[in-house]
C-alpha cells in the first residue's frame, strides 16, 4: 500500500479509484440525476451502444441517470456552440466526432467549461493508427451505413419469415409479392431476396379455385401493382417435384386419390393454364423458374423492379401505396 493506493492494484483499476475519488469530492450531492448527453456527427449508434455497454457495469447500483438528448449530423462549429450553450458542468458529454479540426475545438471547449466529456473514437483510432501504421480516413458516418445494412436484412429475414406461404398479416409492407403454385421456389426465392438484399418478401401460394383467388385478389387490390410477381414452371417438371415431395410426405392413412391429384400431369397443366392466364389478366410480371438457379431467378426479379447492382435505395417509404 503507497499513499493509501494499493500497489498490486493493475494500473486501469488504479485510475478507476482515483477518478471516482475526484468525483466523489464535487461540491453538487451525489444523490442528484445525472444528465447525459450524446454527440456525433453520425446517427450516434455507435456511442448509445458503447454508452450502454459501460453502463451495464454498474447494474447493482441504483443509478439515477438520463440520456437528456441524442444530437446526430454535427458536422460544423456552429452547432456545437448553440448545444454547450444549453448545458453546464453538471452534464456527460460523450461523442463520437470523427474530424480532427472539430474534435480539437469541441474538446478545448469542453474543457474551458470544465465538463466532463468523452470523444468514444479517439482512444481506439490512436491505438488502432499506430499498430497499423497508417492515418484513418476520418470519414463520419461509415460504421452507421453497414449496420443500417446488416440491421435491415434482419428486419427484412423477420418479415419474410413471417409472411411465408400466405402468411402474415401486413403484406402491404411488402417490397417484393411473389405468387405461384405449389413448389414453384416461392419460399427459397423469398429468403435469398431477404438475406442477400434485406428486402421483405410475402409470397403467397395459388391454387386453381375461384373462391380462394377472389381472396388474394382483393388482399391485393390496393397494392401497387408492379411488385407482383408469378413464378411459372413448366407443368411436366413441377409434376415431377410434386411427386418426389409427396413421396417423403405421404402417410399409409392419407387419402391416396388427392395425393395423386397433387402430381398428376393432367392436374397440375391445369393449374399451370389456370396461373397463366390469371397472371396476364392482371398484368403480373411472370417469370419462369423451370430449372434456374435461385440466384438468376432472383436477380431477373431484382431488374424488373429497377435494381441494379445491389442498389437499393429505391426502397423507401415514398414508393410504397
């Protein structure tokens, strides 16, 4: 023991104590909330997560604390001048600015006033620069555009999920609708646009009865059109699927008549004539999957919704009625 600091005490605790002893001598009453706010000159994700990681350190206390306000795009002085006239030393600052010139300047004010603050990026793009050996990009704003990324195929595999096979119940957030009979690759197709594109596909199945079409039609009467798709296959090869399915699936007690009707040829031309003819009277984009791969499916799929190259920024709220 030095100085009543234990010398055994590793060097990250040892800082710890001390700063907690400092904070701990201020005049204002421990007791009172404590108000934080959080900058950056991104969404501020990045340090409301960080922020929320630290302080899931300190769950058996009974801290009394708020986030007072979240400031996103502060990318100029001005800004910062109108927000530190707002607050006083009783604050946390924490934030995340990647620019040098405003990261210095928003520091040294911080400083003048004595608030305490926090820039969350600096300690790790110090270490990280000289480990590499290289200068960062200082570029605001990149980690908020592959989370956004990742968070929107998680949301858009949610929802796919959901309205599998008819499923669901808001198709009107649908970016993509895709129907077709029976093992014509509706939910494969589904599920690769969701987790390769983050697009929310429902995909419905058709059977050749006028009371159920008369259902969907009008489930899909005040969507836009042109985000309906029929997936064709050609009646010879999903007769085939059909019968290779039932054939896993089939118990001894079913109803040996309907499975044959599943697969019969005559049944499912049918079917195929019925879908044909439904999908033009509609103006439904068709498109033929008879032997295609998932992927080239999908991306004809992608072209005639007017994706190109992965770019999705088509979907947004302003195309959706």
């Amino acid at each position: 023991m030095r100085d009543g600091i234990n010398s055994d005490m590793p060097v990250s605790a040892m800082y710890l104590e001390n700063n907690v002893r400092e904070a701990s001598g201020r005049e204002d009453d421990m007791d009172d909330p404590k108000k934080i706010i959080i900058l950056s000159d991104g969404t501020g994700k990045t340090a409301k997560r960080l922020m929320d990681a630290v302080l899931a350190q300190y769950s058996e206390y009974a801290l009394d604390y708020s986030v007072e306000d979240i400031y996103q795009e502060v990318r100029d002085k001005k800004t910062l001048d109108e927000l530190l006239e707002t607050i006083d030393d009783s604050y946390l600052v924490i934030f995340s600015i990647i620019n040098e010139e405003l990261d210095k300047y928003f520091h040294e004010r911080l400083q003048e006033m004595e608030i305490l603050h926090l820039n969350i990026l600096r300690p790790m793009l110090i270490t990280m620069s000289k480990f590499l050996g290289v200068r960062p990009d200082y570029r605001p704003g990149i980690l908020h555009v592959v989370d956004d990324k990742y968070y929107k195929k998680v949301d858009a595999i949610g929802y796919t999920v959901e309205h599998d096979d008819g499923g669901g119940h808001m198709i009107e957030d649908a970016d993509i609708i895709l129907l077709g009979l029976s093992r014509t690759c509706k939910t494969p197709i589904s599920m690769y646009l969701a987790c390769n594109y983050g697009i929310k596909v429902a995909n419905i199945p058709i059977v050749n009865d006028e009371v159920i079409a008369g259902n969907i039609l009008r489930k899909l009467a005040p969507l836009k059109q042109d985000r309906i798709f029929g997936l064709m296959m050609h009646p010879e090869v999903l007769a085939q699927a059909r019968e290779e399915r039932s054939f896993y699936l089939t118990r001894a007690d079913s109803d040996q008549g309907q499975v044959q009707r599943y697969f019969d040829l005559d049944e499912v031309r049918k079917e195929y004539r019925y879908c044909r003819e439904l999908f033009e009277r509609k103006g439904w984009e068709a498109v033929d999957v008879t032997r295609r791969a998932i992927e080239e499916i999908s991306l004809e799929i992608l072209e005639a919704r007017g994706i190109q190259n992965g770019d999705l920024d088509w979907l947004n709220d302003a195309t959706r009625g």
